[in-house]
C-alpha cells in the first residue's frame, strides 16, 4: 500500500511501504533527532546512511570531498547488514572516476541531484563504466537510485546516495522532494559533527601548547633561582667574595631571563597570528653575525654533548628586526639540540648571496639529529604541527611557524632539507638591501 506524504503533495516514500508508515512531517522529525544524537564525526556519518534506511532506501553511502578535491566513500548501510561490508569495499577499490559523466561525480560537478530509474553499468552511482560495476550492482541488489549533493554554509560536503532493492518501486522525480530534505539534514548535522572535532583539536593543540611552554618556562625559573641560591652562598661566606664567580651567575641569570622574554614576546605574536594580524617588524641597523655568534655562545653552555661550529663572514649588517631574529635563531639553535639527543656537531653558517634576484643573508643551521620525514617537511612549518618521529620529544609545533611568519615578513624565507634518520638543515634568507 502507496502513502502520500502529508506535508509535501506529490512526493511519495517509495514503496513497500506499510499503512502505519511515518509522515513525511515525523519522518523527517524522527531522521532530525537521530542525526543530533551525537556530535562524533564518525558516529553522525553512520546516522547518515542508517535514517532512510528501511522506509525511503534499502540502501545509502556517503561520499566526502576532503580539501585535496579527492571524493571518499565513508560510510554504507545496506538493509541486509551482511551487504555493507562488500558495498564499503568495493568503493574504496574502486574510487570514483574523477571525468565520469554520470553518478556521484557528475552530480558534485553540477550541483544538481540526479534520479536514476534503472541502474546500469554507466549509470551507477560512482560508476566507472565498465562490466565489473554492473556486476558489483547486481551483487548488492541494487536497482535504482537518488544522487543528492550535500551542502552546507556555501561549500559542497559531498553526496548522499540512496538506492532501492526490488521489489520496492523505481525512484521517480516525485522522491526527489524528500531525498534532499534528508541531504539537507545529513549534510547539516555532518558539518556541526566536523566544527566540532576542529574545535576539539584545536582545544587538544592548545593544551599541549600550554603544557610545553610551561615546562619550557620553568626551565629557565629553576636556573635563575640556583643561580640565585649560590650567589647567596658565595655572598655568605667571610672571606672575599669570588668577583668571576659572581659574574658568571648573573650572566646565566641574565641569560635565562631574556629567554623567558622571548617566551613570553613569542606567546604575543602568537595571539596576533590566530587573530589574523601581521607582525610590527622593528627595523633598525644589525649585524647578523654577530647576533649568531652570541647566540651559540649561549647555546654551547646548555649542553655537553654537542659541538658547534660556525662558518660566517666578518659582518654582515642589514635592517631587521633584531629581537625577532633572535627569536628564530633561539628556535633553530634550540631544535638542533633538542632533535639530536646523542649529541654531534652542529654547523651554523652565515653567508652573503648575490644572485639575479638581488643581495641575500642566508643562515643555515645543519644537525645530524633524528631528521624529518618526507612528507612533514612542508607541514611543520604550520602552527601546532610536529614530524611524525619525534616520539617523546617535548615541542609545541608554534617555533616553526612563527618563524616562517617572520621571516616572510622581511621578505624572506625559511627552508628545510632532511632525510629521516640523517639529520636536517634549516636556512633562512633575508633580504639584504645594501648591507655590508
């Protein structure tokens, strides 16, 4: 028995369909409830595919297009359960053909849904046009179908399909009115479910983040107060206060103070970057090697296990922002202990590069340490991400990415060079101008 939907003369669920049968009204109401039962992606996508499923399809997938462009079948339901796993796996072996002229393609590519009557080989939802998709067909039992696009805050999510077993009836154009109602729902409740995991990553991330800078703050804390401590001892004491001794605790004092300012100067820039501010570059006259120098002076005091050696011009003096430039030769220095925890040589070197593009200072910092894998070199200068090898190596994934910004704001550049295992060289290039 055929029942018209209340709501919504001339659309019809598609039959089998029993005197009891929902309205579309509490139909829709009820598909409603069940996709905002949870806010877990994976969960929301299973709700997706299980709403239609006996009383308007006998069979739905899911189809994503991620941000590369790529679509990806995630998610199946088949009114026989024993179905979905073979309907699952024969999607993911055989992906969409980007240039199909009918099916899940055509339809994302349009924008339009499309009513299929009668499946075939060239008219199968993600179809490739061959002899094996009518065979997949026939052995899921499918016999027409709906292809609806999914859309949500102006951006197309991907396809829903859904897919009728006989007997039930051929989908007609009549179905269409309910079909994207549920695509409306489904792609509504999947792009909260996303919001939401972003959310909670970025929450994650920023936990993290707070976990390494806390602990990379009480590093130089627990110095100042030993330094503090000992001075007190030698200050104590009733003979002649040791004026070398003296000195050097307050130089490493000194020392670890500016190291937290510049913790605490990068945390600012930080919150100018989320918000979507550029940096304010103080430019004044300074002399790259000079700053480099020093910095590995301070660096060689923090570790026993590492040589380093530097290879630099005389002078080289440009407009830069000099505190910031600090900053990023304090995360390049840092990382290159830090990634070679055996110890080993670290070559700093400082050149002047003229080529047809003008006048550059280029310094690179190169480490025999744990290296990058190949396909994080790009990613880690993104805010919040590390190389997958770093195992139990304590970094919050911002030192990379503030520096890059840095350094593209003086017009410039930072690059990686790495092998996994065999260590890593970082340059930068700054725009030299007329330095000398």
């Amino acid at each position: 028995m055929q029942s018209r939907l209340d709501e919504a003369p001339g659309a019809r669920l598609a039959p089998p369909f029993s005197a009891t049968a929902p309205s579309y009204g509490s139909f829709l109401a009820n598909a409603s409830k069940q996709l905002a039962a949870s806010l877990d992606y994976e969960v929301t996508l299973a709700s997706a595919v299980r709403v239609a499923i006996p009383t308007f399809a006998d069979w739905c997938a899911v189809d994503i297009l991620d941000d590369d462009g790529i679509v990806r079948r995630l998610a199946v339901a088949h009114v026989d359960q024993a179905k979905e796993s073979l309907g699952l796996a024969l999607a993911q072996s055989r992906p969409p053909t980007p240039t199909a002229s009918s099916g899940v393609m055509q339809v994302l590519r349009s924008g339009r849904p499309a009513v299929l009557p009668q499946l075939s080989s060239d008219s199968s939802p993600g179809s490739t046009n061959d002899a094996e998709d009518l065979q997949a067909l026939r052995t899921l039992g499918l016999s027409s179908a709906i292809i609806v696009h999914m859309m949500a805050r102006d951006r197309i999510l991907g396809a829903l399909t859904f897919a009728g077993v006989e007997p039930r009836r051929p989908y007609e154009l009549t179905d269409l009115t309910l079909a994207v109602e549920l695509a409306e729902r489904c792609a509504l409740a999947l792009d909260h479910a996303h919001l939401y995991r972003q959310a909670q990553d970025a929450l994650e991330r920023r936990d993290a983040f707070l976990a390494t800078v806390s602990h990379d703050l009480k590093n130089p804390l627990a110095l100042i107060a030993g330094q503090a401590q000992l001075l007190r001892r030698v200050a104590d004491r009733e003979d002649v206060l040791n004026a070398t001794r003296v000195n050097q605790g307050l130089g490493r004092i000194e020392t670890s103070i500016a190291r937290m300012n510049g913790m605490i100067d990068e945390l600012l820039d930080i919150a100018l970057l989320e918000a979507g501010r550029p940096l304010e570059l103080q430019r004044r006259p300074m002399d790259l090697v000079g700053l480099t120098r020093r910095k590995v002076s301070e660096y060689e005091l923090t570790t026993h296990r590492h040589l380093f050696r530097v290879a630099a011009e005389t002078e080289l003096v440009g407009e830069w922002d000099a505190a910031r430039l600090e900053r990023v030769l304090d995360n390049l220095l840092g990382n290159a202990i830090k990634y070679t925890p055996d110890g080993g040589v670290i070559t700093v070197i400082v050149i002047r590069d003229d080529d047809e593009t003008g006048r550059w200072a280029v310094l690179s910092v190169r480490d025999p340490g744990v290296g990058i894998p190949a396909v994080d070199v790009q990613r880690i200068f993104e805010r919040f991400q590390r190389a997958g090898n770093v195992g139990q190596i304590r970094g919050s994934g911002v030192g990379l990415a503030t520096a890059r910004q840095i350094m593209e704001q003086h017009g410039g550049n930072i690059s990686a060079e790495s092998v996994e295992g065999g260590g890593s060289t970082f340059t930068i290039r700054l725009p030299a101008g007329s330095c000398s």
